[in-house]
C-alpha cells in the first residue's frame, strides 16, 4: 500500500533527491496540439495499407510506459499502424484477442507484439502488468499453444546494482514462448546503472529492419513510411488557457474530479497528493559521524480521505522545485506564473484514449513546481528533441552532440548534474519553446519512497520516516 504526499520543503532545490523517468516523446507542435507544416496522419487513424502492431508495457515510474510510446510514435514511421496499451489492459480484455489481427486484412499471418517492462528493486512486477504475469503462471501449466501464431520483441528495464536485474523480463521472454509465442529478437536487458537510454537506443535500431524485413516480406510496401527527418511529431494534448477571470480554478484538481480510468497511471500520485505539514525532524546519528540519517514526523491529520496506514507501508514523498529555479525558467521561456491552463486532448485524439498527467486547470507555477522535473538530468532523446528549438547554431551543434554522444553526454550532463533548467537558462538560452512543447518534453517528478516506521495504534495522526 502507498501513499502519495506532497511534503513542501523537503526535497526543495536537490537534484540528487530527484527521481524520474525518462521523456522520450519528439514534440515540436502549437499549444491547441496541432503540428505547423505535417501532412503525418495519427496513430489513431485507420490506415488499411499499414500492418498492425501492439505495444504493451508495464511501468512503475513511468520510464517503460515513455518508451513504448517513443516506439508507438514512430512505428508509423516504418510502416506500421501501433495499437498502445497497459500489459494488465490487455490481460484483462482476453490477452489472445487484444493482440490478435483476425479482422484485418492481414489474415492468416502472425500478429506483432512488442513488450517493454521494468522490474522493481525487489524484482516485483510493475502494478499495471501484475494481472498480466499471474494470468502467464497460471496459463503456463495448461496450455502450451495459448499464444500460437504471436511473434515478439521485448525490451526489459532494471538496475544491474539489484540482486533481481529484469526478473519480471527474463519471466516473460522465457514463459511467452512455452506457451506457443515466436521469439522475433533476443531480449535486451536494459541497465540503469549504465546507459538505459542507449540500450533501448541499439535495441530499437535493431527491431525495426527486422519487423520490415518480416512483415513486408513479399513486397508489399507502406504508402504512410516516412523517413523521420521529413516529418513532426503530433503532441497527444494540447494547451487551453484560461481567462484571468477564472484564475481561480487553479487551484489543485484532486482524484475526485477525475475517474480512475482517465488518469495516467504512472503520475496518479498527482491526483491523490497531499500537502501536510512536517512535525518535527532530527538527525539520529551522532554528531561525530559524517553521515547523518534525518528522521521526520508528518502531521496526517487532515489529509485526503482520512487516510489509514500500517507500520512497514511506504510513504511516498513528492518533491517540490525551488522557486528561484521555477522563475528562472519562466523568464527563460517568456511564461507568466500566474497563468492558469487545461491540458486537454489534442483535436485528433480520441478522448476515450486520452490520460491526464496531471490534474488541471491549474497555474503554469504550479505546473512547473510540482509535475515538471527541472533538475534532474534530461535523457539524450529529450535532448535530440530540444535541439529542434534552439534558434542559435552553437546551441543546435551542443544539443545534437550531447544527443549523440554518450561520453559527452556522460561528461557535460551527469558528471555535471545539469538538469533541463540549466540547459535552457545557461547552456543553451537560444532555447525557445511552448508551454506545450516544454510539458511534452520535461520528464515528470517522481516520488521517492520510505517505509513507515511509526505504529498508527500510537501515532493514529501522523507518520514517522
């Protein structure tokens, strides 16, 4: 059980407290969602000359979930129309029948699936893809041609520094087979403590001649394929402003405002967050130790719901940004504060399909303060994508090499501790993007989580970490 709390001031202004996951989505359109100069249809569209293929991923932080949507926005690129859903999604709607293509007119060949999954430190499988991997246990003992005639690639997330690296993947690469499942590439184990981006990167590379080469085998050719650099990505939202009149519904939107099924699954934290007030915090360790171990009491006494814990449940703490970053960035891009926003579908999204990131209508401070990662260091996709606003040659040829280069990258990002507001404020100012482009791009701030130490049978009113 987890409970999502914004504690304002703990983690202010510490990038190394910020955990996130990378935003991997190319963006370049208008804050309504439309994108200057595209003729690129949508993944929505009904493309009958374009092979089908699902994406299912199962995501903790969220990093899984951005890959498979980098690979959902340019499957089309190569052919290939992407069908983007949860692994539980899939599992709960009969698994067979969400991946199959027996209405198509590709009858009769093997229908595509490309899974991307992370696994937790202790090795647990991912809230959205536990249904999932107990619905292949139990498959698994009884039905050796469940899956006959799928073909599929997977991609797994994890931490070599963890003694359970990729369980959950290696779980599902060695199970899909056993039930009658064509293995079409080799599993990559992607590894945080080394480059996770460039794995998915040399893996992604490697997928997509072969899914050509496999599916389009006997000549038959996309009339969408586009090369990449002749075309702009569609943002799956867009930005609707609000009158200053109406500033005051800004004010925080919380879960109650939003069905569980219209929200994005990895930033419900967002929706469910509150701000409560630290009793107390001390340091337990000895002055003389260099280290320290802070120990904090939280009043939860007027939290949403009336919220119940368990000695041992996990706390989940949202960081805050600085306010002086928060500003530098707004004066950075030209945003006022003060603005308040909804962050809606775009004109060509299904809103059936849509999930809110975070709630709206809310102010651009707010945006920036709680939902936007400002200090972590940006992924090498997040920059290759910021390099198509920098208005100055230096700063293009700096973006694109950072992009591209992974000691570079190593050396002037990380090493560094340059987060998405330095870059736009310091490294490279000729920067120049939309609220929109900017949402699309920043990775989201993630929660960091705590046990719970303290017994609600003697503490019922607050919670000690």
């Amino acid at each position: 059980m987890s409970f999502f709390h914004f504690l304002n001031g703990i983690l202010q202004g510490k990038p190394d407290d910020v955990i996130a996951p990378e935003m991997v989505g190319e963006a370049c359109c208008d804050d309504d969602g439309s994108t200057a100069g595209s003729s690129r249809r949508s993944l929505g569209d009904s493309s009958s000359d374009m092979y089908p293929i699902s994406i299912l991923y199962g995501s903790e932080t969220g990093r899984a979930m951005e890959y498979a949507q980098e690979l959902a926005r340019e499957a089309e690129e190569y052919g290939f129309q992407a069908i983007l859903r949860e692994l539980d999604d899939a599992a709960r709607t009969d698994f067979r029948k969400a991946v199959s293509i027996d209405e198509h007119e590709y009858q009769g060949i093997p229908c595509a699936t490309i899974i991307v999954v992370s696994t937790s430190c202790e090795g647990d499988a991912p809230d959205n893809a536990s249904e999932f991997c107990k619905m292949l246990k139990e498959k698994s003992t009884d039905s050796s041609d469940f899956l006959r005639g799928l073909d599929f690639a997977m991609f797994g997330l994890g931490d070599s520094k963890y003694e359970n690296f990729n369980t959950v993947s290696k779980f599902i690469d060695s199970t899909l087979p056993r039930l009658g499942a064509e293995r079409l590439l080799d599993l990559v184990c992607g590894d945080d403590d080394r480059d996770m981006d460039a794995d998915f990167w040399n893996w992604r590379r490697a997928l997509w001649p072969l899914l050509r080469a496999h599916y389009y085998q006997h000549g038959e050719t996309s009339s969408s394929t586009q090369s990449a650099s002749d075309e702009v990505e569609q943002c799956p939202y867009r930005v609707e402003y609000l009158p200053k009149s109406e500033a005051h519904l800004s004010d925080s939107v919380r879960s109650s405002k939003f069905p569980d099924d219209s929200i994005n699954f990895s930033t419900a934290c967002y929706f469910t967050a509150s701000d409560c007030p630290i009793i107390s915090k001390r340091n337990i360790r000895s002055i003389e130790d260099e280290r320290s171990t802070v120990h904090f009491e939280i009043d939860i006494s007027e939290c949403n719901a009336g919220l119940k814990y368990k000695t041992g449940d996990r706390l989940a703490v949202l960081p805050v940004n600085d306010d002086e970053i928060v500003n530098r960035v707004a004066v950075a891009l030209g945003f006022d504060l003060e603005d308040s926003f909804l962050l809606l579908p775009a004109w060509n999204t299904d809103e059936e399909d849509f999930r809110h990131i975070f709630p709206t209508p809310c102010s651009i401070k707010e945006c920036l303060s709680r939902y936007c990662d400002l200090s972590g260091p940006p992924c090498r996709f997040a920059l290759k994508k910021l390099s198509t606003f920098a208005t100055s040659s230096r700063d293009w040829s700096k973006l694109t090499k950072l992009a591209s280069s992974r000691e570079y990258y190593q050396r002037e990002i990380i090493d560094n501790h340059v987060g998405i507001a330095d870059l736009i404020c310091n490294v490279c100012p000729s920067i120049k993007l939309s609220l929109l482009n900017f949402i699309f791009i920043c990775r989201r701030m993630q929660p960091r989580y705590y046990a719970i130490s303290s017994s609600p049978l003697v503490y019922p009113k607050s919670v000690h970490i």
